[in-house]
C-alpha cells in the first residue's frame, strides 16, 4: 500500500485514524513534491514519521520538473514527472516489501500443515526492469493488470495451488497541485 502524502502538509494525509486503520499492512509512506517543500523540510518530515511509524517505510518523490517561461510573465511553468532517481527509491522499496511478502508469517511457519499449503499473496517472479521503465499506459500492465471478477466477491482467495499472477499495489492519497 502506498499513501501519498504531499510533504507541504502530510499531517493532512496521514491523520492517526489512517495510522491505526493501515496497522498490521504493508505500507510506504510516499513524500510527494520535495522539489517544491525543500530537502530540509521533507527531511524533517521523513525523520518525524520513521519516528513516530518506525514499522513504515518513507520514501521521497520529486512530482514536478521546471520548464522555461513560454509566457511574457516570466513565470516558471512545472510539469508533473518522477525523476528515475526517485523512481529507482520507490521501486526498490516497493521491492524490498514484495520479498518480505515472499515469506510465510509465523503463524504459517508454525504450523507445519498450513506451511506445506501456504502460497504467496503476490506474483512471484516480477519484471522489475520492466516496472522501473514502465511509462503511461504500460505501468499498470507490465506485471499484469486486475483480475477478471467471478462475481463471488472474494477474487483476492488463491488456492493452495495457484499463484497470483499480480502484483497490486494500492494507492491512498490525492495530488493537491
């Protein structure tokens, strides 16, 4: 799961309700526009939450890139763009909890029938080259796209036989512009 939190305000995105209700999940902190707050307040802002959250992962995005003033204004334009550096961060962590979900809970591992049956929630072999280059249209279909509905309502169940064949990450969070 990843929450976006715009770091001019991300108290406002990440309220101790939303804390409480993502406890016990996989989840990164998303900084977003530290080109627009400045290094050191998204700084302060990612020691705070490894502070108070330490279980959670925080990460920092650039949204925006400068551009020329086409106008007589001389007002500088930004189009929105996620730098491959920051890209790179972001898919390594997002990596990094996809090994984690890799791994059978202790409740499985102690239970030696359930560990025999146990299945990853996730895709296993993910293009992860792939995902880092993926641009438009292609980031939601590089390691596949929802699964067809049932329409039984349960399509996240697997079978003790059958792997995901995707990895689905959620988004929590809205672009303040």
């Amino acid at each position: 799961m990843l929450v976006l939190l715009d770091s001019r305000c991300p108290l406002l995105h990440f309220p101790p309700s939303l804390a409480t209700y993502l406890s016990g999940r996989k989840v990164i902190l998303v900084l977003t526009k530290v080109d627009i707050s400045g290094a050191a307040r998204a700084a302060a802002w990612t020691d705070y939450f490894r502070e108070r959250y330490p279980h959670l992962r925080v990460v920092q995005v650039e949204s925006y890139v400068g551009r020329e003033p086409d106008d007589l204004q001389g007002c500088k334009r930004h189009i929105p763009r996620l730098p491959i550096t920051f890209r790179e961060r972001l898919v390594e962590e997002i990596k990094q909890v996809h090994a984690e979900m890799l791994q059978p809970p202790d409740k499985v591992k102690a239970n030696a029938k359930w560990f025999q049956q146990w299945n990853p929630p996730v895709k296993v072999d993910i293009d992860w080259v792939g995902v880092l280059n993926a641009e438009g249209s292609e980031v939601g279909t590089v390691v596949g796209t929802s699964r067809p509905s049932d329409g039984k309502g349960d399509d996240a169940t697997l079978t003790s036989v059958e792997e995901s064949g995707y990895l689905t990450i959620g988004l929590i969070g809205k672009n303040l512009g």
